[in-house]
C-alpha cells in the first residue's frame, strides 16, 4: 500500500516537462514516500529553479496560489509580458514582487508607483530602474501632500 503523499511516475514526469529541476527530480524519485509534502511541491519547484523557462512561468503565472504568482512575479526569467500582466493581480504581494523585478518594464514601475498599496509603491521606488524624473515627481507630490494634511 503506498502511503498518502507518495510521488508517482507519472507526477515526476509532468513535473520534468514542466522544468522541474534534476536535482528536485532525482529528490522526488528517492524519496517519494516522505509524508511531510504534497506532490504539487514539483510544480511549485518547475517555477523556482533558476533553469527554469518563461513559457513554465507563464503556465504558472496563472495559478490561483497566490504564493505562485509571487515567485513567478520574482523570477528572473519571467517575460516581460508576464510582469505586465501580474501588475494588475488583485493581490498587492504579487504586485510588490513585479515591482522588485529588474525586468519590469519602465512603463509597469510607473504605474506600480501609484499603486493603491503603499507597499507596492515602495517597491517600484526601490527598483534601480525606475527613472530618476518618476522618483522626483513621487516626492514633490509627497511634500504636497504633507503640506495639505499640515495645514
């Protein structure tokens, strides 16, 4: 009888075409009984691994895992299209994430810098690639507003 969480063949191969890395495969393929993780633990892998391809990002940019998304969003090899479409993800972690991006397009961090969460924000301001004009206009609008809020 194998146990609840044991890896199949065929997981471990969905898992490869995916881009799971070897080193995660051969892992999986040793110690497919350990109890401690479910096999859905690949797929999250595939999007991790420094190897691993836009299109598997893509596929996993669309996950409804929110914790997904954010690694996709983090990802160095994630395209810029994909970054575009997570800008607009309801959920702000995923968005701080595409603005942390050193491939996030200029376009993308101007819009992120007027994102609705502060956090989000911050991050697009923080990208070394956002332009020093988009930096200058955010804190002349900041001084505005605290002289508003002051007086």
């Amino acid at each position: 009888m194998k146990p609840e969480f044991y890896i199949t063949d065929e997981q471990i191969a969905k898992a490869r075409e995916k881009g799971a890395c070897d080193p995660a495969l051969t892992w999986a393929e040793k110690e497919r009984d350990w109890r401690n993780i479910s096999p859905d633990w690949l797929e999250w892998d595939a999007q991790n691994t420094k190897m691993c391809s836009a299109k598997v990002l893509a596929e996993l940019s669309r996950s409804e895992d929110t914790g997904i998304r954010c690694s996709v969003a983090q990802h160095q090899n994630t395209s810029t299209e994909v970054l575009t479409d997570l800008s607009k993800d309801l959920d702000w972690p995923v968005r701080a994430f595409v603005a942390e991006n050193s491939n996030t397009p200029v376009d993308v961090l101007l819009e992120l810098s007027k994102d609705n969460d502060s956090d989000v924000r911050y991050s697009a301001i923080s990208n070394l690639n956002t332009p020093a004009e988009t930096l200058v206009k955010i804190a002349v609008e900041m001084t505005i507003e605290i002289f508003r809020l002051k007086f």
